[in-house]
C-alpha cells in the first residue's frame, strides 16, 4: 500500500479484462442461450417447457455464491419454472446430496422438461451434469463455495503485501480492493514488513528476492481469467500460494540490499523562450509510458555553468533538454523503447523525440534553437 505513485497505473493495466470465469461462463452462457428477445410470452407460458429448480445450500454459509445470475438467467428462460431453496443438511438436502453425489454447495438440481429447452442443455456441459435420470446437477458453482469433503468454504482469497514501509518511493503493491473490483472474492487482507519476524520467514520460505509484492492463497487457482496475467508476473509454489517475482520500481533488491529505480530529471532551459514547455509534460511522458516518475526535478538556464557543459557534453540544438541520471537499469520497457524517444551518453539519458514528450500536450509547443537563437513551433 506504500508509494503508490510509482507503478500503480501499470500494475493495474490487467485488470481490464480479469473477471472470474466461472462467472463469467454461468451469466454469459446462460444469458444469451436462454433469453433471447421474444422467446417469453409473460401475457401466456401454455406449451413451454416446465422446469422444476431445487436450490440446495449451505444457509450458514454466508461468503458463498448465492447463484443469483444463474437463476435469474433461467428464470428467463423460454419455460415455465418453479424455484425452491433447501437447506443442505434438511431432509430433502440431505437425500439430494446423497442421490447424486453433490461435493460443492451451492448446488441445484434442475428437473422436469429440462429437454424441452435445448439451449439449456447446451449451456449445461460447463456447469454440471445431466444424470441418468434425466436430471441437471450443478458441480462447477463460481467461488466461493462450500466443499462438503473438506469441511471449508473454498474460494476465499487470503493477500499478503510484503511490504517495506521505510520505502516511500516503492511500487504500488495490489491490494485487496483491485481484486475485489475485478470479481475476486476476497477474505483476509494484511500488510506485512519484509524484515519482521514474519516477513522474514516468508523471504526465506518462497526466496523472495524483492519487495513490495503479494502473495495470494492457493485458491486463486478457482480464477482462471486471472491466471495469465499471475503466471507472467510470478510463480505458483509448491504448497499452491502465488508469489509475485516481477515488480515495477522502485523496490527494494533484497540480495543487494539497496533500492533500485531511484533518478532523477534534469530540466535544462533557455530563458528567453517563455513560451517553452516545463517539465511537466516530460513527467506525464515518463509516468502514462512507462511507469517511471523521477525522484527529483532540477531546474537550470542553460546559460549557467552547469547548463553550458550539459548543452556541450550532450550536443544538444533545442531546449528544454530533459536529461535522465540515475538507477534506470530496472525499466526494461523503458530500455526496449529508448532508440524511438532518445539516446544514451554520458551515463545518462536524454530525451530527444519530442514529437512523442509532447503528443498529449494540448495547444502549441515551441522550443528553443540554441543555434538560431530563437524560439521554433514543434506543433
């Protein structure tokens, strides 16, 4: 939860398509198999199809999945349907459970002239089974849910942040809201010192080199459209928690013992050109692209000392000069892109495609020809 200004934006980038599948597969599916316009007549139901549900749940169980989207989903349906809860362990539950076999609650089963409604069928190959009875049985039902066989509710997501609080420049860590948003089922959620007692532990156990990152419970395995995204950022330990290996800077490198991604901008100007742009549009440049915000901004005419040998050493024609100094070896993005926005020297980097610096720039921009000694429109 420390230092959000420094990668929040890219770190959030995935969550633009994460949502949970199974979800996804009972609202979409269903939806759009079962409740097509027209289909329903609400005015006379004579000659559909009558389906007979039979919702069977653990009533104690109140993070589980309430089945709400499905049933609302089948009660769309071009049939006639009538709808009962029973309690898991109540007579009928209990014979349900029984009869078929249920390990996973909520369940439902799904009777009458299930037949009659083919895209009901259709649709059912991904939620559960159709018995020889005839019946339909949910076995997949989204998390959380209730596993009979284990005792426990499965599908509740355990965050760890195994943070450095003494970093105020870190990365922004994913927390516990980001999931939520993105349908996530979230339970326990705490921060973690990498250097206490636990912190430690954790480091040693799942070797974690840098920090700030997550650590979420084996469960999130129930999540498959966010499983892409977790397996390019990190790795699924053998007692099934993921840990986060990829970190946007700054962090800190455990096995150097420093931070890393920490520098700084130069911001060299010609006075006579008011009109020139700040720094500012370089800060946004460098922020919205790649993630990087510089830890400190330096302001100086190029007709002081300083800016003369800044000018010659990097034989720079138009002002302002943005120049980069510092710990950028960590921006891999930043370093596939540098042949498009600047060069190199020096130890350094100078950013020299202003056209891209300056494209969200909104009005005129001018900058300043050292050679001609004026001010020069860019656009």
């Amino acid at each position: 939860m420390r230092g959000k200004a420094g990668g929040e934006e890219s770190e959030k980038i995935f969550f633009a398509g994460a949502a949970v599948a199974a979800l996804v597969l009972l609202v979409f599916s269903l939806y759009s198999l079962l409740s097509a316009p027209g289909e329903k007549n609400e005015d006379s139901d004579e000659g559909l199809p009558r389906i007979r549900i039979v919702q069977i749940k653990n009533l104690s169980c109140s993070e589980c999945n309430d089945l709400g989207a499905l049933i609302v989903s089948l009660t769309r349906s071009p049939s006639r349907v009538e709808n009962e809860v029973v309690e898991h362990n109540s007579s009928k539950g209990a014979g349900l459970v029984a009869k078929y076999g249920i390990t996973k609650l909520p369940s439902m089963v799904v009777t009458g002239d299930v037949g009659g409604v083919v895209s009901l069928i259709s649709a059912w190959n991904t939620l559960g089974t159709r018995e020889a009875d005839g019946a339909l049985v949910l076995r997949n039902p989204p998390p959380p849910f209730f596993d009979l066989s284990q005792g426990r509710i499965v599908g509740l997501i355990e965050l760890i942040q195994l943070i450095d609080s003494s970093c105020v420049q870190c990365s922004y860590v994913l927390s516990k809201r980001d999931f939520e948003a993105n349908g996530v089922v979230m339970g326990k959620a705490r921060e973690v010192e990498f250097n206490s007692r636990e912190g430690i532990e954790l480091v040693v156990k799942y070797n974690v080199t840098k920090v700030p990152v997550f650590l979420l419970s084996p469960d999130i395995s129930l999540y498959p459209k966010i499983l892409p995204y977790l397996r390019g950022i990190g790795s699924f330990e053998g007692d099934g928690w993921f840990v986060q290996r990829r970190v946007n800077p700054v962090y800190r490198d455990l096995r150097e013992g420093r931070l890393r991604g920490l520098f700084s901008m130069l911001y060299v100007y010609d006075k006579r050109c008011a009109e020139c742009p700040g720094p500012g549009s370089a800060e946004d440049f460098l922020k919205n692209n790649f993630g990087m915000k510089p830890a400190g901004v330096e302001l100086i005419e190029a007709d002081e000392e300083r800016g003369m040998e800044t000018v010659s050493a990097f034989n720079l024609s138009l002002l302002p000069a943005f120049v980069l100094s510092g710990d950028l070896e960590p921006y891999e993005i930043f370093w596939n892109a540098l042949p498009f926005v600047g060069f190199e020297g020096n130890g350094s980097v100078v950013l020299t495609n202003y056209s891209a610096v300056f494209a969200r720039t909104t009005g005129s921009v001018y900058l300043f020809d050292a050679e001609k000694n004026e001010s020069t429109r860019l656009k």
